[in-house]
C-alpha cells in the first residue's frame, strides 16, 4: 500500500529550501506565493530575469563570471530578491523602485583591487525589494 503522497516531480518556482545548481548562462526565476534559491555556476554569465510576487529568491553568483556587463531584470511586488555576488563586481542600479529599494550589504573593504565585472540591474520593485551582499 502507498502512503498516500505523490511526487510530480520539480516546479518551476516551488523549491522549498533546496538549492538549485545550473551552469545556465542566464537565469529565470518565477516565484509567486513561494521561494527559490539558484546557484549560478556560469563562466559566461549574462543576466536573466527574476520575477517575485509575494515571493522571494536568492541568487547565489559567487561561482559564476562574465565576460561583458551582464543585465539582470528584476520584478518584485510585494516581494524580494537577494543577490550575493563576488567582491570584485560592481553593481549598477537602473531599477525604478516604489515604496521599496535595493540595498546594497557589502562591506567595502579599503585598499580592494577596483572592480573588474558589472551587473545591471533594471526592472521595477513595488513594495518590495533587493538586497546585495557578498560573503
């Protein structure tokens, strides 16, 4: 006899605290009501698309490099995102943001080699947000 569970295999947007790895160059993630967490492995890293109602993800680029200015588009209502990225990048802000932000949590580290990689960030964040960190 079962035990009365079934598994309908991955949802896309449904991860529930696994990490998901992909060498993909560019990420898409889609969270609503629910939470994701990606860590991008990527040499050729290019940017994507994070989409958050009333959701969140994290994006783990640590691992990952570019090699051209990657453009990432984030959607956040009532919802969040958070990036962590290598010391050695330099993030550039064209999101619009209403009754939210994007919050930039690393620390600055005086005499640091200045940064060599840019990440754009565009998209719109309505009473929600990002927040940047590095480790």
């Amino acid at each position: 006899m079962g035990d009365g569970k079934t598994d309908s295999g991955p949802v896309e947007g449904i991860v529930g605290n696994r990490e998901e790895y992909t060498d993909d160059d560019v990420v898409k993630s889609t969270c609503i009501f629910s939470g994701s967490k990606k860590v991008i492995l990527s040499k050729h890293f290019k940017g994507g698309e994070l989409v958050n109602v009333f959701g969140g993800c994290e994006i783990d680029l640590t691992q990952a490099d570019m090699t051209s200015p990657a453009v990432l588009d984030v959607t956040a209502i009532f919802g969040g995102a958070t990036l962590v990225v290598p010391p050695n990048w330099a993030i550039r802000s064209e999101a619009l943001t209403i009754f939210g932000g994007i919050g930039d949590k690393r620390k600055i580290i005086a005499g640091s080699e200045s940064p060599t990689r840019t990440l754009v960030i565009k998209g719109t964040m309505a009473f929600g947000g990002m927040e940047i960190k590095s480790y």
